[in-house]
C-alpha cells in the first residue's frame, strides 16, 4: 500500500490552518452554489457561484433569507421544514431559486444538516438545472407533436427498421404501430412508381440529406393513395443514424382538385369535355396523327332552330333537349372518339384515326340519320334536325384551332343551305372569311373616313300624288365609284356593334337634311329612319333623338323611326315603353318590312304605332298574284280598322299603283316613283315634281 501512505503523507504537510484556507476557497470557487442557513432561516455564508447565478452580491445575500431565495419554501413554514431537514442526511429536493431580476431558476438541491459548536446549519447544495429542464420540456412538446400531429411520422434506423411511429401513421396506412415496428417502410409501397424512381429519391437523401415529394403508397386494406412526403436524415456526428419520414394523405386534396379539373374542363350540363379540353385532346390526337399517317375527322353539329325551342318551350326543357342529344350522339360513336360540346347548341366530334374524309362523312350521315327519330322530353315528343360541318386533318388544317374554325365555317355553310344537311370545308369558305374580315376591317374606318352617305326615296301619298315625305337609306362609298348597298354591311355593323354610331350618323344627317329642305322649300316633309336591333335596345335611344331634334331644328313630328316586326318582338315590353317615349316627344314610328315576321296585329294594336309598311315581296306580283293581293288587300282592310297608315314598298308599275290606290292604301314609295337619290337630287325631284304638281 504505498501509495495510501504516501497519500497520507502530503495530507499531514498540510497545517490547519493550510488546509481550513483550502476548504474555504474550494467553497467559495465551487462551481455550484452553496448556501449556509441558520435556525432563522438567514443565510450566513453563501458562496461566489451563488451570487453569481442570482444576481445578488455576496454581501446583499448574506442580509437575506432562505425565504427570499427559495421560491418553494415560506416563512411561515420554515420552522417545519427545518424540523425536518434536522433529521433527514442529504434531503435532495428540486427547487426554484429567484433570481434578483425577478427569474426563476429550477435548480436541485441537496440539503444537510450541520451541527458546529453547537449551532445548528443547514448547508444546501444547489445546482443550475435549467438546460436540463429546457431539453425535457422540449422533449415532452416533441411527444407531443410527435402524438397529436396530423402528419403521419415514421423514424427508422439507418438500416430502415422502423423504430418508431405515431398515431396518425396508423390512422393513415391502416397499420397499428406494433405491426410497424421492426419492418421496413416498403410495406407501404405502391406499384406506381418504378424503381428508377426510388432509386433517385435515396440518391437524393444521400446527396442533401432530405428529400421531399409526392408519392403514392398503399394502405394496410390494399388502397393506394398519393401522400406528400418528406424524408430527413439525422445525424450524429457527421454519421447518419435515423431516418425521419413526415407524410400526409393528399387523396382528399387530389380528389377536391380532380374535380375542379374535371369541371374546368367539361360541360356541366352534358358532363362532355368543353372547347378547353377538346383542344387539347385534338392536339394530342394531331400530335399521333402525325406519327401514324392517318387522318382525322373533326366534325362541328349545330342544333337547328334550337333558340325557337328554348324560347317557347322553356329552358328546362332545352336543357333535356340537350342532354337527350349528347346521349344519342355519343351513342353512334366508337370509344376512341370524342364528343364535345364547346357551348350553347353546338356540338363538336373527333373522330381519331381515319383513312378517308369518306369515313367523316359516312359518321355525319348517321348522326343526321340518329337525329331522324323524335326526341321525348318533358313528355313531349320533338323533331330536332341539325347542320354539321367536317373538317379533315391534314387536308384542312393542321392546328386544333384551324380545324374547329373549319368544320364551323362548313357547318354554317351547311345551314346556309336549308339546315339537316352536311357539308364539307372547302378552301373557298377560308376565301369567303378573309373576305369578310377584309370588310369589317374596312367598315370599322369608315366613318371616320367619311364614307358613309344618306339617299333619300321619296314617299307619295297615293290620294293626290303628293310627296310627303322620304325615306332615309344609307349608302357606303367603299371606293370612288363604287356604292355598297345597305343589305351587305348593315348585318356586319350589326354583328361587330358599329351600327350604333353608324346608326346616329344616318339620324343626324337625315334630320339635319331634312330640316334645311323644310326650311328652305317651306314644306313638312317627314323623314323617316331606319333603326336595327342593337339601336333599338339602346336604352338613351329617346335622349339621343331629342338631343339630335334639338341641335338640327327639325320638328319631331317630321321624324318616324322604321322598326321591323322582328325587332319588336324580341322583347314586346321594352319595345313598347321605347315607342312610348318617342311618341310622348312627337315622333311617330312604323313598322317595317311587314309581313315577313310574326305579322301580328293584335300586338301590333298594342303599340304606339303610326303606320306599317307592306314588304316589297306583296307588292311585286301584284297584280297577277292572287295570295298576293288577298294578303294585301287583308292588311291595308285590317289597318284601316286599325286606325294604322299603310304603306306599301316596292312600287316598281302604274298596275301596282292603280292596284293600291283602289285599295284606298296611304302611300307608297318605289322604283315608279323615284330611286333612293343623293340629297341635292332629291331637292331636285321634289321641285320638279312640286311644278308638275296639279294646281
Ligand atoms: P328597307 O327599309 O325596307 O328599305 C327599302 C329598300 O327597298 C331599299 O333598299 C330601297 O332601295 C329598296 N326599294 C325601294 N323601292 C324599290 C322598288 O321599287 N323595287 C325594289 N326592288 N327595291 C326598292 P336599300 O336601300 O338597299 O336598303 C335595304 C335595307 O337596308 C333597308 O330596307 C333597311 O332595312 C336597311 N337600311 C337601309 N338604310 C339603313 C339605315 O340607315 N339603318 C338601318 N338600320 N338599316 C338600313
Ligand atoms: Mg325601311
Ligand atoms: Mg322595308
């Protein structure tokens, strides 16, 4: 044993007095503090650590108590506790000590009982074990999170033996977590992936130690589901020693976002693929076509007279009409086609893979065919027909958007032709487009270019022979020498809304003309106007004409506005507050064209209407035509009942004049009398025809 003795030995060179300064300054520099505590509960000796970690000097604790250290222990219960501390060796409790700014410190405790020269101590041993408490509460929220999370959580070790999972794993996969443990993770696999997929997924966990993604895995039941996954290396030391993998189901997500799709891209009402969808599976289509040589036949099917049907049958009924169809033309097509319905009463077929336009053609035949049968809905049977249009890729297009354009233009062309009928694109019908492009691009500058121009054709009164009035008739100088009649840009300026400025132009310039004739001849001739559709819906019609009648001077009464029946009865309500108004200014109006619509008086009676005028195709074939004059002389018998002006258009023979007169029909205007004439001709007519005039 000489080590013991040596030990010994160095121990005995110490003095008392050597050895008592080395006890007190190991107290004092201990890294711990300590605390001496008398019977009081005062601290008598406390040392540098204790002040350190509290705040306080040495010597503003050696003025305080245990109580105003130890957060756990009170005045009142002091005697108690030193009682007990009295008889217990090493009492270790845990703590919070207060720190001088007002923190509480946890700390552990050791306590013990002292007994020197007959006082009685406590001396406490405390240690700093806040890290420890901090890395126990955070490991407590990590349980937490790990229990309670949504999120599926599997921890493997670096083998990938699952060594851990939580709630929401099980709750996901099916698997209970004592099924889990011990296995690998590929029991969740699905066969969606291939392994070059996997294989860069873990290349990718190598590499940046994480990899995130969607992934589809299967359930314990057999069900695949995508799931959005997250996987992370842990390290220790640079070594990697666990695998966490963070999942959550996205099935709901996807299904949610399926059907968004789903709807985006379909028609609700049919449920068949919308324009968006048809493109691009025709281009799809397009894309193989090219690859294997063959054609393919895109068709274009437009219900007809469709509107007439929803109008007087109701929407619902429409609706059924619509649904019916869809059934039957998917009905009649292979499944590798594709009906679509792009909007409204159109209906588009892509037929994928065919040799011969013979083939597109063979399919629109039996869809017109399918179409012969009548359709029940809403306990009703009702005759449908329809007008369809092919186009064939690559002889007609080459592009989806070329091809529906196409197979559109055919399928106009198609109803051009008298309806239930096909018709295939040809590239005459591109010429027709780029012509008709060409126009409303040249209309659109017209009038600012001025070449727009107002003839004038004299209206007579048949009693008498005397002008009393005229009617106002556009014209479009398109080039020098070349005048556009109103009937080939009127429906365009229709179409693409320039109507209604165009519209103002003629009433400005018919009203502003008119008022100088009067003024300047002394007469009261009455201009009238033609309005289209879109002016007459013009909701400031009745401002824009009493503004118009301000600036030009003429009397309203000397302003009739020209409406056809059409026009009226697309909406009998508004048209009648419309002619109300103007009526209330001054301004009568007539209808025009009449016969060739609805035709009905008894509507008509309801109007504030001034006078109608007989459509030129009546007047033509009188008198030779017996319906004709029966239809005429009904009409002018009818308004005069009716306390309405007749006035018959088209008067091109003295046989037709004589005709109407015996009639006792108001006036006419036509060929016999006068051409529509440029505005200073027209002054000439009249004052030649005022000197031919009988005094
Ligand atoms: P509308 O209002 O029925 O005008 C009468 C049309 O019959 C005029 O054709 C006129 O030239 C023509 N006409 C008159 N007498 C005879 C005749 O004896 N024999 C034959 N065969 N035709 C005759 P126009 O000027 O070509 O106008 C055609 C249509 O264009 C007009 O029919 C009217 O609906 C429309 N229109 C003309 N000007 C305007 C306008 O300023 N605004 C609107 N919205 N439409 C207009
Ligand atoms: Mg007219
Ligand atoms: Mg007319």
């Amino acid at each position: 044993m000489e080590d013991d003795t040596r030990s010994h030995d160095c121990e005995l060179r110490l003095t008392e007095d050597q050895f008592s300064a080395f006890l007190r300054f190991s107290v004092d520099r201990a890294a711990e503090p300590v605390y001496w505590i008398d019977r009081r509960g005062c601290l008598v000796y406390v040392n540098e650590s204790a002040g350190r970690i509290l705040g306080w000097s040495r010597e503003e604790l050696l003025g305080m108590t245990v109580f105003q250290v130890d957060h756990t222990i009170s005045e009142e219960a002091w005697p108690e506790r030193w009682k007990h501390l009295r008889t217990v060796e090493n009492h270790r409790y845990e703590s919070r000590h207060v720190t001088r700014d007002g923190r509480f410190l946890p700390v552990e405790v050791s306590a013990n009982f002292l007994s020197v020269g007959g006082e009685e101590f406590i001396v406490a041993f405390a240690r700093d074990v806040s890290e420890r408490k901090l890395a126990e509460q955070r490991l407590k929220l990590f349980e937490k999170v790990f229990e309670n999370a949504l999120e599926g959580i599997t921890v493997t070790d670096k083998r990938g033996d699952i060594v851990s999972v939580n709630p929401a794993f099980s709750l996901i996969t099916g698997y209970e977590a004592a099924e889990a443990l011990g296995k690998n993770p590929r029991i969740l696999k699905s066969d969606r992936h291939t392994p070059e997929f996997y294989k860069a997924m873990w290349a990718e966990i190598v590499k940046n130690g994480q990899w995130s993604g969607e992934i589809w895995n299967r359930r314990k039941s057999g069900e695949a589901y995508p799931e959005w996954l997250s996987i992370s290396a842990i390290k220790d030391g640079g070594r990697i020693t666990h695998y966490v993998a963070v999942f959550h189901d996205i099935s709901e997500m996807k299904r949610k976002e399926d059907r968004i799709l789903h709807q985006a891209s379909h028609d609700a009402l049919t449920n068949l693929p919308n324009r968006l969808l048809l493109a691009d599976l025709m281009e799809k289509a397009i894309f193989h076509a090219k690859r294997s040589g063959h054609k393919l036949g895109v068709i274009c099917l437009d219900l007809d007279n469709f509107k007439n049907i929803n109008d007087s049958l109701g929407h619902a009924v429409g609706d059924d009409l619509l649904k019916a169809a869809a059934v039957r033309i998917r009905g009649i097509l292979r499944a590798e086609d594709t009906v679509a319905r792009p909007g409204g009463d159109e209906f588009m077929v892509l037929l994928g893979e065919i040799v011969h336009e013979r083939d597109a053609v063979h399919v629109a035949e039996k869809i017109l065919e399918c179409f012969r049968r009548p359709f029940s809905v809403g306990g009703r049977e009702l005759v449908l027909t329809a007008s369809v249009g092919i186009s064939v890729f690559p002889d007609d297009g080459e592009t989806s958007d070329t091809l529906i354009k196409n197979a559109d233009l055919a399928m106009y062309r198609a109803k051009a032709q008298g309806k239930n009928v096909y018709h295939l694109f040809t590239s005459q019908m591109n010429e027709a487009v780029t012509k008709r492009l060409n126009l409303e691009a040249d209309l659109r500058r017209a009038l600012d270019r001025g070449e727009f121009l107002v003839h004038y054709q004299p209206r007579l009164a048949l009693l008498g022979a005397r002008t009393v009035g005229m009617e106002a008739l556009v014209r479009w100088r398109r080039e020098p020498g070349l005048l556009v009649p109103p009937m080939e840009f009127i429906p365009v300026a229709e179409e693409i809304g320039l109507i209604v400025p165009l519209g103002r132009f003629v009433l400005e310039t018919a009203c502003a003309r008119t008022a100088a004739i009067n003024a300047g001849m002394g007469l009261s001739l009455k201009v009238s106007v033609n309005l289209s559709a879109r002016q007459f819906a013009e909701k400031d019609l009745p401002e824009t004409i009493a503004e118009i009648l301000g600036r030009t001077g003429l009397a309203p009464a000397c302003l009739e506005v020209e409406v056809t029946e059409t026009v009226l009865m697309q909406n009998i309500v508004t048209a009648a507050t419309m002619l109300g108004e103007l009526a209330e200014m001054g301004v009568t109006a007539s209808i025009d064209d009449f016969g060739t619509g609805y035709s009905s008086l008894y509507y008509l009676k309801k109007l504030p209407l001034a006078a109608i005028k007989i459509d030129r195709s009546f007047i033509r074939d009188i008198p030779r035509d017996p319906s004709d004059i029966a239809i005429t002389t009904t009409i002018i018998s009818m308004c005069q009942g009716l306390s309405l002006a007749v006035v018959a258009e088209g008067v091109e023979t003295q046989e037709q004049f004589n005709f109407l007169l015996g009639l006792r029909c108001d006036e006419c205007q036509g060929y016999l009398i006068s051409r529509p004439l440029p505005a200073t001709e027209f002054e000439r007519f009249l004052r030649q025809s005022a000197g031919d005039a009988p005094a």
